[in-house]
C-alpha cells in the first residue's frame, strides 16, 4: 500500500467481513488466550521489567499475528478491515526515527527510544483523564504544567462544563468546548513564556468535534497533534476515519489513543501486551499515527501502577523498542491523588518501568478520573524528572529499584481506599500558578527517598 | 456420589468454565433427585458467586468469567425447563434493562455487569451503547422490568443519567423503576445528587446494590 491509504481502508471496512462485535470480541478473547499459551508469555510479578529479550520479541510476534489475524473491526459497518502481514511490514518502513512536535525555541525532538536507552524520554503532560474546571482554572492548570521547565507538551483535560452548561457529546456546546480547550491551551503556554510548546490534545469525545479546535492562530496548530481513540478492544469507526483524513490534510500530529484493559477481554497481562501490541500496529496503519498513548487501565482501579499494570507496558515498550520505530508513550494512571505520597510514588515507579523500556512519557491521570480538579503539574514534573533519571540504567537496576519501591505503596492501589488527595486549587497559588509549600514538601519527601534508592532528580 | 458433592461439581464446573462437566452435573443432580432450584441455587449460583468475588479481586479476568457464564448457562439449560416442569413458580426472575446510555460507545463495563446480573439470576435486557433514554423507558415499560441500569465512560455523557431520571420523574413513572448507575466517572456521590437509587464501584457490588434494591423497594 502506498503511504496514503485512507481511500483502501475505507473500502476494507465497506468490504471486508462481516462479523457481530460480540463475536469479534469472542474471538480476540480466544486468540489472545491461544497465543500466549503458544508463546509461554509468562507475567512475573518479581520481574516488572522483563530482562528475556526473546519474550519481548514473542509478544511482538504474536501481536503481529493477532492483528494480521484478527483484523481491525469497524464498528459503523460491523466489518472487519483487513491486512496481509507484508503491507503492514511495508507501513512500518516508512516510520521516521525522530519527529519534531512544537515550534520555533519551543520545539523539541522527539526520537524512538530503545530498550535501556540513554536518551531522555519526552513528556506530553496533562491532566490526562480528569476533569476540570472550566475558564481561568483550567489555562492556570494547564500552566502549571507548562511553567515546568522539565516539561515539554501540554494539553488533555476534560472539561465538565462550558459558559456553565453542562457538555453533552454531540451538542453545540461540545464543539465550543474543544473550541476553547485548544485556546486556553495556548493562553497557558503563552502565559508560561513557552507559547511554541507542543500541545498534544483537547479532550472532547466526538471525533466531529475535535475538528472544532483546529486553528492556525488561536488553536491547534501544524505543530500540535489530536488524539485519535480505538475502541476498546482493537476497533474503529467510520467517523474517527474521517477525522484522521481530515487531520492528514490540516497536517497537525496524531496520536493513536489506545485503552486497553488490564483484565478485560484480554485476560491478564500477557494476553493484554499481545493486543496492545496489535493496537499499535492498527494505529500505524489506519491511523497514519506519529506517535501512540498507551493509556492501560486496570478494569477495576483504573490505573496502571500495579505490578501486572507495570508489567505490561514494559514489555509492551521492549517488544516495540526491540522490533520496529513505532514511537510510543506511557500515559501514567494513578489510582491516588495529587497532594499525596502515594500518587508521587506511582508515578516514580511508572517513569522508571516507562523509561527503560524505551517508551516516551504522559501523565498523570489519578483517582479513575473520578474527581474534579485531581491534577496538577507537580506529579508530571516527577514523572519526568525520574523517566530522565532512569535513561540508560540497565533492566536488572530498574527491577531492583521495583522490586523495594512497588511495597511502599501498593497496598493503596484498590480504588476504593487508595488517598484522594486535594484539588488543583487547594494545592496551588492561583495567581502564580505554582505549588504551594505543602505540596512542594511532599515532592521534595519522595525525591529524597528516590535518591535513597539511587535515583537522584 | 452424594447430592452435597454433586452441587459442588455443579459450583465447580462454572469456577471452571467447563461447558460440557456443567451440563453433566446438571442431569447427574436431576438423575439423583435433587430439586432442579437447590442444584441452581446451591451449586451454579455458589460457584457464580465465588467467580464473581474472585474477579473483584482480580485474581481471574474477563475471559475467565465469560467462560463461567457460559457453562452456567449450558446446566440451566437443562435445569430450568425441570424447574418450570416441576411447576414450583418460583423461577420468576427479576428483570433488568441495562444500556450504556447516549453519547458513549464504550461498553466493556456495562457488558460485565449485564453477565454478572444474568449469572445472578435476573432476566436481563441488554440495549446495547449509544441508548437514547427514551429507548430506556420504553424497553421497561414493555417488559415489565424492576431496574432501568445506564452505564457509561464518559463524563459528557453522565448529564443524560440526569436526564433520565428527570423524565421518569415527567411521565410519572419515577416511583414504578429502581434507577442503577455505574461507570468510570461516576461516583457514589453523584448518584446520589441526581437522585439514583444505587450505584457500584465494580459489576460484584452492582449486583449486590440490585439485590438489595430488590429486596428493599419492591419486597422481592
């Protein structure tokens, strides 16, 4: 297939098989089980970080094949879009090693890391999966990402109202809302002196709407990038075809947003580093993606700082590190709250399991995205300052580091005790837009402990 | 073998999800006698149940309790007709109609609730994602069901529970339907801000929010 492919898909999802979703979803929950048993993926809870290159190269396989296989189901026609192994090797050699996102002194690279890799991941922060504050707040929370110096990309907050009306997808008011997201983003980063700062998305629902925020002057740029979903697990719809032609010909980034579930219909987290593997490869091929959030939850605490969480997307990281230049990112779930220990500590564990596995940085979402306002620079500036801490440290160092720092904190993880933590608001100055002492204290708490633990910020 | 080891082969066929052992057992408990409501009651349900804990705890996954539901459904395929046989009339389920509601297309959590309830022992009306509310009431009114239970992922969708209960309350059927919401912005709080009867973090506790739902508004 040559390089635009759009007009070849859409005919494959007019004409490819028929099948009921459910059967679609049987199906993969079947494979998935076959292969990892075919494979002898096995998870170990002592080894997050897996150190048998040759597993990491079998999921990768097997998520070939999965994908090859199974297909990508186009939930519009309930028919499934197809592809032979070969065109998607042939995709996959058209993958750049380095991309630059943002513009002029703002601008960074952003290049496929390898497994153990000495080069810094990127961070596209955001108060990823939250809800937030409309107006003000949200351009100062948006700031307080952006005024980090660690930081290098902005964007990905739900808002729950607009003008005070609540937002219902598909309504005029959603269209508004992606509108104004795009805009306060680039107040916040004009405000924090970075206005060339990469934003990653606006975080509405309808595909239709996201379009809303494409705007050369006041909105998102060529230089900015949309998330693009999959439906959970390995589907698409007409409508998100139509919004990556239409983003290939504004020719602003795009983000293949995957969310696969940890202990949904691909069982454990063998089974899910083998379909998310294959939901890679579908960004790659029908998404024309440049770069790929894998944005895991757990099914029950939606969030991806567990051991088995961990796990996963290691070697998810290894297996495409080792195996292609598909430019991945960790998006970093908590299941506690900003203004805790316990948060900043998940996402230590996170950046560290991330970054030696060769995958780039988001975050952090926290409490299931259950509570407004649970977000704020802070946390991200730990994330990162740790995925930086941890380039070129080996996989044995990192599970060392794992293995003492993951019973610190996980007897917090069940979603219904893990600490909730304060707003934005409560743990920061609203005119400067930084962190207050309290919160200050804590980060400086836990880096100090990391430094205990040989990893110095 | 005793009736007390055939139920517990019966609980431990859906534990394990083996389809063609569930059926066995179940013509094994009618072979021996047992009353086709204790094989249902005291060996599938027991061991739906331990399914269920054990996913809450995540020591099993989906696919593990899909295969249990499965096998749960192919013994009650031959123990219900014996039980309507047997004319005892106490099969009488209660009805859910379930969807996730307009505005999402995500329904993985749905759908594990939904199998839950039906593992459960309720008649369960699956709308599918996407359900307009109106399409909620109607389906309810037309089966006659006990709980209208809405779903969803998505934050901009959580205004269309509000709007639900909103026109229950217009058509003058609030009272007639225990309302159930659940999803991954929703929290137990909201629920209750607009009015719904009851929530679950997880498809095991929204199980036990409809059981004693049941019990509690509508005496069953």
């Amino acid at each position: 297939m040559r390089s635009y492919r759009m007009d070849e898909i859409t005919r494959r999802a007019f004409e490819g098989p028929y099948m009921e979703e459910r059967d679609f979803d049987m199906n993969l929950m079947k494979r998935t089980r076959e292969l990892v048993k075919e494979y002898e993926i096995r998870f170990d809870p002592n080894e997050i970080v897996t150190t048998d290159d040759s597993m990491a190269d079998d999921v990768y396989e097997a998520g070939m094949r999965l994908f090859v296989e199974l297909g990508f189901y186009c939930q519009t026609t309930k028919r499934i879009i197809k592809f032979e192994e070969n065109e998607v090797r042939e995709v996959l050699k058209t993958l750049p090693e380095s991309i630059v996102i943002g513009e002029g002194k703002d601008a960074v690279i952003m290049a496929m890391r390898r497994v153990e890799d000495p080069t810094p991941p990127v961070i596209h922060s955001g108060p990823t999966g939250t809800l937030c504050t409309e107006g003000d707040i949200y351009v100062k929370t948006l700031r307080s990402y952006a005024q980090e110096t660690v930081i290098d990309s902005v964007g990905a907050g739900t808002l729950a109202t607009i003008d005070g009306f609540k937002i219902r997808k598909g309504t005029p008011q959603e269209f508004r809302a992606a509108r104004m997201l795009a805009r306060w983003a680039r107040q916040a980063i004009a405000d924090a002196g970075r206005p060339g700062m990469h934003i990653n998305d606006v975080a509405v629902v309808s595909p239709e709407a996201k379009v809303c925020a494409l705007d050369p002057v006041q909105g998102i740029r060529k230089t900015d990038g949309l998330l693009v979903a999959q439906m959970i697990e390995l589907k698409t719809s007409l409508q998100h075809l139509a919004l990556i032609e239409h983003l290939t010909s504004y020719g602003c980034f795009i983000g293949n947003l995957m969310t696969p579930i940890m202990g949904g219909y691909s069982g454990g987290p063998e089974g899910t580093a083998i379909v998310n593997v294959a939901e890679h490869l579908a960004g790659v091929v029908c998404y024309n993606a440049n770069y790929h959030y894998l944005s895991l939850t757990n099914v029950r605490n939606l969030n991806n700082t567990d051991r088995q969480g961990l796990w996963t997307i290691s070697m998810v990281g290894q297996a495409l590190a080792r195996n292609s230049e598909i430019m991945s990112i960790y998006d970093c779930y908590c299941a506690a709250g900003p203004g805790t220990e316990v948060l900043l500590r998940e996402a230590a564990a996170g950046g560290v399991a991330s970054s030696v596995s060769g995958l780039h940085l988001m975050g952090c979402g926290s409490c299931g995205g259950k509570l407004v306002d649970h977000a704020t620079g802070l946390e991200a500036r730990l994330l990162k300052e740790v995925g930086v801490a941890a380039s070129g440290m080996s996989r044995e160092d990192a599970n060392e580091f794992l293995r003492r720092w993951i019973p610190l904190y996980e007897e917090w993880l069940d979603i219904t005790k893990s600490p909730k933590g304060k707003t934005f608001q409560e743990l920061y100055d609203l005119g400067s837009a930084k962190p207050k002492d309290e919160w200050e204290e804590l980060y400086r708490k836990v880096a100090d402990e990391l430094s205990d633990f040989g990893i110095d910020l | 073998m005793n009736h007390e080891e055939i139920l517990q082969n019966l609980a431990d066929s859906v534990i394990s999800g083996d389809e063609e052992k569930a059926k066995d057992f179940a013509k094994k408990a009618l072979e021996a006698g047992i009353d086709p409501l204790t094989a249902i009651n005291e060996g599938l349900m027991r061991g739906m149940s331990q399914v269920g804990d054990d996913f809450s705890k995540l020591k099993i996954y989906l696919p593990e309790v899909m295969m249990a539901a499965e096998a749960m459904k192919a013994a009650l395929s031959i123990l219900e007709p014996a039980a309507l046989q047997k004319g005892t009339g106490t099969l009488k389920k209660s009805k859910v109609v379930i969807g996730t509601i307009t505005g999402d297309i995500h329904d993985i959590g749905k759908n594990i609730v939904a199998m839950l309830l039906r593992a459960n022992g309720f008649e369960v009306y699956d709308l599918g994602r996407d359900v307009p509310i109106d399409d909620l009431i109607k389906k309810a009114e037309e089966v006659g069901a006990d709980i209208i239970a809405a779903s969803t992922l998505l934050s901009t969708s959580m205004p269309y529970m509000e709007d639900l209960i909103s026109l229950l309350k217009e058509r003058g059927l609030r009272d007639k339907y225990i309302v159930m919401v659940g999803g991954g912005p929703v929290t137990r709080e909201w629920a209750a801000s607009i009015g719904a009867d009851g929530y679950g973090d997880d498809g095991e506790e929204a199980v036990k929010v409809a059981k004693e739902l049941l019990q509690r508004v509508k005496g069953k």
